[in-house]
C-alpha cells in the first residue's frame, strides 16, 4: 500500500489523512470501518484483496425515512416474533471479498442470524432479530462499511424488473468508434497516394487514437477489471488473454503514430472490443430468455384448497390464488400467501424462512407469512395477497436446503478455462519468441491473433446453456427441478428407490372397504375432521369418502410422522393409523394396505385399501431395471408384496414397514457405492428426499412442496421418469461435444494465428461467432431432444 493510499479504500489521502494503527485512511468513515473489522476478528477482508472497501459515503440522516414502520413494512419480506427478513441491492458487490464481508455480517452485527449473496443479481437476503435492532441500523452499518444499499421507495418493488443497459452503451460506442476508424483506415488500406491524403494521414491516425479511448477505457473496463482481480487472487481467468490482447494491441498502434512507424492496429483494437461485445450481448440475451421462460413456468404443482361461501372445499392451483380468498391449510402445509389467520390454532415453523426451528403459535386475527408450514392440525386463513411465485422459488432455494455437491462438469468447466488461459499465453509467448527471430514484422499480429482466437469463452459457454435450456424443456414437461446442478446429478444416479403409498399409487380411485364395529355418526364426524387436517394420501383418499359429514372444529389434533392421527373434540376422541398406534391386534398382512381406527381409547374397525397403481408404472420399473438399480422402501405392509413380487422386473428388493428414519438410513448406506435418485411423495419421505443425492417429490392434487426435495415431478410424468434421466444423460453428452466442437476452433484458429495467416481483426470477428456457434450448437440440439421427448408417447 502506497503511504498516500488510504488503507481501506484506496483513495489519495490528501493533506487531511487520519492515521490510526500505523495505517493512513482518507476519512473518519475508512477508519471506522477498519476499526470495526479489526475489533470483529474480520482484518482477513484486507488479506483477501487489498484496498477492497468503497468509500463510505455520508450517511447520517439519510436513511431516516426507515423509522416509519409503514415503509419498513413494504420493504421487509418477513416480520414476526422479533424476527425480519430483508432482500437487499447492493451495487458495489464485485468480488469475493464482498462476498465474504456480507455473508460474515453476524460478526459485525449480533442481531444479524444469517446473510445470503446472490452475487449475479447483486443482492444480499439478511435475517435479523429486532430487538435493540432495526432496518435503518442495518443499512446504515451497511453504508459506513462501503455496501450502501440501493432503495428507492418510488420503484423499490420494480427494480429487480429493471434492466441493465451497461453493455448495451459499451456496445454502442465501441460500434461507432469502430465504424470511424475503419473509415479513417482506408486511405491506409489501399495505399492512396493524393497530396491532401498524405498531407492529413497524421491527422487521420491520431483521430482513430482518439476514437479508441473510450473503447479501452469505457467499453473494454470489464476484461481490464476481470483480469486485473484474477491476477490479484492468482488466478488466470479467461479474461486474462483478451486484456492482454487489447493492450498490446493499444499500446503498439499508439507507439506507431507517435514515432511514425506506421497506422496501427486501431481497426483491429476497435473490432474487436465491438465484436467481443457483441457475442457477449447475444449470450446475454439468449440466456436471459432461457432464464425468464424457466422461471416463468416453473411454478410449484401444488394445490391449495380453497373454500367457497358454502363451504365446499375445492383444489386449486397454487398460483391462481388471489387477494380475499379463503383457504384450508392443513397440517405439514406450507403457507403459500400472506394471510390472516381466521379459525385454528395455528403452531407455524418459519426454519423455512428463517431458519428458527422453534415452532410460532398463533391465534385468530394473527398475521401469518408465505413460506411458514402449519406443523400441527387445520387453519382456515383469508389471503392479503395473490402468489409470488418469485417468492416461492426462493425459499425453495434456500442454502439452508442446499446439497453443496460440486458437479463434475463444473469443475471440468473450470479446470479447462485455467489450463486453458495459461496454455494459451505459453503459445502466444513461444510463437512471438520465433517471429522475432524469422520476421519481426509478424511478432505483433500473431502475438495478439493468438491470445484473441484461443480464449476459452465457448467451453465456458457450453454447461450453461446445454442445461439451462434443458431446465426448461423439463419444466414444459412439467418436471420442475431446482437448479442445474440437480440435472447433473441426476445423469450419474445409479439406484432408484420409491416409496409406495402416494408414489406408486393413486388416491383417485383406491377401493376402499371397512371391517369392524360401525362407527356412530358422532365418530364418523369427528374421524373425518380428524383427516381434514392430513395430508396424507390415504387420509384424503378416506376424507373423500366420508364425504356426507358436517365440517366442526377439533379441541385437539396431533399427526405423529410414520404412525397416524389423534383428534378430540369435546370428551369424543378418534385415532386414525397403523394397528400398534390404534392398539388394534396384530394386523392381516395379507390383506392389503390397512388404516386401523379407534374411538375413545377402543378399537373399533379397519379401513383396507385395494390399492390402484399408477398407469405405466410398472413398464417403467422395467426400462429403469435395464440401466440401474430399483427398490421399494414402503412404510406399509407386506400386504401387496406378492403381487408386487409378480409384476415387478424379477429380484426387485422391496422393504416394507419403513419408518422415515430407517428410509433415511437405508439411503445413506446405499449412497456409500453409488449416487441414489429417491422418489417419494414429500411427506413421510422429507428425510430420505433430502439425504439422496437427487430426491423428486410426486405431485398429484395436493399441497407436497417441500424445501428439502430437488425436484417436483407431475404424478400423471411418473411413468415417463426413464426418458427425463435419459434426456438428462443425453444433455451431458451435448456438453462434451461442446467441448470438443470448441477445442477444434481453438486448435485450427490457432494454427493460422501461430504461422501468422490471421489478422487480429478477423480473429475478434471468429472469436465471438465460435460462441455463438456453441450457443447455437447448444440450444438446437437440446430442443430437439425435447421435441423427440414431446413426440413420444408415454408408456
């Protein structure tokens, strides 16, 4: 650090420098800073890039307008039990330096539980409790730190719509600044020989100097600042090559018009910060518009049940729910809107959201937040406003849900670029070294031909692209998968396991018969209230049938997880489940999937189940045996294993009265020889769906998202699973032809560039179009995948 430098920020100290600690810093708000990490063991922010701090800006009295708790309502997401949650903007993140402060602001701030950056949208998602805290006390240490936030109560709710229009002036001006030195190149080009031409070339060439300014300066600042932070972390990133490039190729054309030695290169400087914008400004805006559609239909298939003036309860997509609506949210339900709490004693977990645990009671009249799930029992709610799938989306990508596995072809990916980028300068520095020696003249074309030609963007390219278009592909199909990362995942399973009930099995059209004493109608009131509250496939599919009776409020309810139902109702009480919680006899194991019921600590009969499999399932055990192993983990019984045992593929291991622990541990033991893909339905299974390494939850009518799954599979898609890991498969196959498609550009580019064939200009106009190819490449061969995945009939 120079001693003029201020040690936070970089800036000139000037004459009114504070020193403090032996250090310089050009303000009180620098020093502030400093001191505050210092004193918080956070000093390591100076050792990961130095200078990495913004200059604090003023902030006293500027943010007083969030004392108001009406606008803090507005901008907070969550606000509850001395808890709230905040998505911020944050221009200035630029770095892993950034990153890492504002992820570690917990040790700045006590108040502060958890902050998650998202570093391509610029914001960070911060947890804090409210007590002796506030909003305005957040940003405000957020400011002084260097990391104001951006908010503007005028457009704060749009800003996330709002687009970046940086590139595209980038873009602009190095369009127009090389159209002009192109035309201020001809008199060069064809060697004209007229009085005035020759009298005003010095004129010309220092003109195509002047046009080529704002385009190293302004329009090619991103490589320039890429590069320049990979270096300063020892890391040779693929901007490294072109930076390189257009400096060179800068610094030699101004020293040839200076010395008059000649024109230049600033044609080929021009062209190619143009051309090198241009394929960044396609790549942009194709993978925008993968990404938008993606979002845009990704919507979870969950169905909330919406009740109408009379009554009746009706199952209707989640995203359909507008502002006044009543809705039924039943027990293990997560709160899909904003609402208002009108009958039930509501016990909500925001881990979800915050990552709290503990469970929040709540009573009529309370505020309860999207994202909580109803732990226990049934609430009527009325809705404040309509789905914010936006919303949805993120809490289902919450990093407390998150896997962390690192994918092969993301580290292939970035194994490649780093290989790459210094293979690349090797060449360019031996190339040169030769025709310095052979033709000297040729040294500065193919030095910068080479660096040019050689970068590695197109591999980069090719993961992104193949699997984000594939994401959407799927979604279409609606298979709807959290990130990338999950389709990759999902091309190297090696074991698939289902559970049964829910997964296998349809509820729409079960047989269901009862064995036992006759319930009174007392009973049968209260059983089916008792099931109202479930979610459970076999407690709707008996809800259904017990259709005729009054809907009445429980004193008490209780779902024990893998057991069953208890609910009270004055000094009535019902238990729905399995034949030990019930304290029936021992159970027909013969008789097929059974759910036992007792009434006032007495048993009273049993409802048995002739089980309807899903169309197709079974051809699909089949197709899926040929490529991988299959098992059933059942926490019924072994009532239908004989006639699974006939018409699944032979030797299919089945386990039946599972537990969700041991479903849990019986993945965890598989995953010690290979990767294991669980299918359940989202409820019992929520342990063993998020220990797997893929783990898809099965939607048919009802509420089963779960944060803890990686995928959310239309129940009516079941049977066509084989072709989605087929796609999947096929999709990392189009990524390694990507590789090699883009290592032939590089190899024949850099065979002409290296025996100096190649002007700079026409290698920034290859460059750009080999990405395009790629992206082209990438996007075509993926849809027709999908198209032969559309085109083919479900089994």
């Amino acid at each position: 650090m120079e001693p003029d430098k201020c040690y936070h920020c970089g800036d000139d100290c000037g004459k009114e420098a504070v020193h403090f600690d032996e250090r310089n810093f050009c303000c009180h708000g620098c020093k502030t800073v400093y001191e505050i990490f210092s004193s918080n063991d956070l000093s390591y922010y100076y050792d990961l890039q130095a200078s990495a701090g913004a200059t604090p800006n003023e902030v006293n009295g500027k943010y007083d307008f969030l004392d108001n708790v009406e606008i803090v309502k507005k901008l907070v997401e969550f606000d509850a039990d001395g808890i709230q949650v905040v998505n911020l903007s944050i221009p200035h993140i630029h770095c892993s330096s950034c990153i890492w402060v504002l992820e570690n602001l917990n040790r700045l701030l006590p108040a502060v539980r958890t902050s998650q950056v998202d570093f391509p949208k610029k914001t960070v998602r911060i947890t804090y409790l409210i007590q002796d805290f506030s909003l305005k006390e957040l940003v405000s240490m957020l400011s002084r730190i260097g990391y104001e936030p951006y908010i503007s109560l005028d457009d704060y709710e749009k800003k996330a719509k709002k687009v970046n229009r940086a590139l595209i002036y980038k873009l602009g001006v190095a369009g127009f600044a090389f159209g002009n030195v192109m035309l201020l190149s001809f008199p060069e080009y064809f060697e004209v020989e007229e009085f005035w031409l020759d009298q005003y070339k010095y004129v010309f060439r220092w003109l195509m100097f002047a046009f080529s300014l704002p385009v190293v300066f302004y329009a090619a600042q991103d490589y320039f600042t890429s590069a320049y932070k990979g270096l300063r972390s020892r890391l040779l990133n693929i901007d490294v090559p072109i930076a390189l490039g257009i400096l060179v190729l800068f610094l030699r054309s101004t020293v040839d018009i200076a010395f008059d030695l000649g024109s230049g290169f600033f044609d080929s400087l021009t062209g190619l910060v143009f051309f090198l914008l241009l394929g960044k400004f396609f790549q942009q805006k194709t993978y925008a518009f993968l990404s938008f559609e993606r979002d845009y239909k990704s919507y979870f298939p969950i169905a909330v049940t919406k009740l109408s003036g009379k009554g009746q309860e009706e199952n209707i997509e989640v995203y359909k729910v507008r502002q006044g609506d009543r809705l039924l949210i039943r027990s293990q339900e997560i709160i899909p809107v904003d609402c208002i709490l009108l009958k039930g004693d509501a016990q909500i977990d925001y881990s979800f959201v915050t990552g709290e645990s503990q469970a929040v009671e709540k009573t009529s009249g309370d505020k309860l937040f999207a994202g909580g799930k109803q732990l226990s029992g049934v609430l009527e709610v009325e809705a404040l406003k309509s789905v914010s799938q936006s919303y949805l989306t993120q809490l289902w990508s919450n990093s407390v849900f998150e896997k962390n596995k690192a994918t092969e072809f993301q580290t292939l990916t970035d194994s490649i670029g780093k290989r790459f980028t210094l293979a690349v300068l090797t060449i360019a520095v031996t190339a040169s070294a030769y025709w310095l020696y052979v033709d000297p003249s040729k040294v500065m074309n193919v030095f910068t031909a080479v660096l040019i030609i050689a970068c590695p963007c197109a591999i980069a390219l090719a993961a992104p692209f193949t699997l984000g278009n594939m994401l959407r592909i799927f979604g279409k199909h609606r298979f709807y998968l959290k990130d990338t990362n999950v389709l990759e995942r999902l091309a190297k399973v090696g074991t698939a396991i289902f559970d049964k009930t829910g997964t296998l099995t349809t509820s729409k059209s079960d047989a269901i018969f009862y064995e036992g004493i006759a319930l009174t109608p007392e009973e049968m009131s209260l059983l089916k209230n008792t099931l109202r509250a479930s979610n459970h496939p076999l407690s709707r599919s008996l809800y259904d049938l017990l259709k005729v009776n009054e809907i009445m409020t429980l004193d008490e309810f209780e779902e024990l997880t893998g057991k069953g139902l208890i609910g009270r109702s004055g000094d009535q009480s019902i238990k729905v489940g399995s034949s030990a919680h019930v304290g029936a006899n021992e159970e027909d194991k013969t008789a097929g999937t059974q759910v036992f019921v007792g009434a006032n600590d007495g048993y009273k009969g049993k409802f048995v189940f002739k089980n309807n499999y899903r169309a197709g399932i079974f051809s699909l055990f089949s197709r899926l045996k040929k490529r991988m192993a299959v098992a059933i983990l059942s926490g019924d019984n072994e009532g239908e294993k004989e006639y699974l045992t006939a018409v699944l593929p032979e030797n299919t291991p089945m386990f039946f009265n599972q537990k969700p622990e041991d479903k849990l541990e019986f993945v965890k033991a598989l995953q010690q020889k290979q990767k294991v893909l669980m299918v359940g339905d989202g409820l019992n299974d929520a342990g063993a769906l998020a220990q797997s390494d893929v783990g898809i939850a099965v939607s048919e009518n009802i509420n089963v998202f779960s944060p803890a799954c990686d995928g959310i599979l239309n129940a009516d898609q079941l049977a066509r699973l084989d072709d989605f890991i087929r796609m999947s498969r096929q999709s990392m196959g189009i990524i390694k032809m990507s590789f090699v498609l883009s290592l032939c550009y590089n190899v024949i580019g850099l065979y002409f560039a290296v025996t100096g064939q190649l002007q700079p200009v026409i290698a920034a106009i290859l460059m750009p179009l080999s990405s395009i190819s790629i992206v082209a490449f990438t996007t075509v061969a993926t849809n027709i995948l999908g198209k032969k995945f559309h085109n083919r009939e479900t089994p």
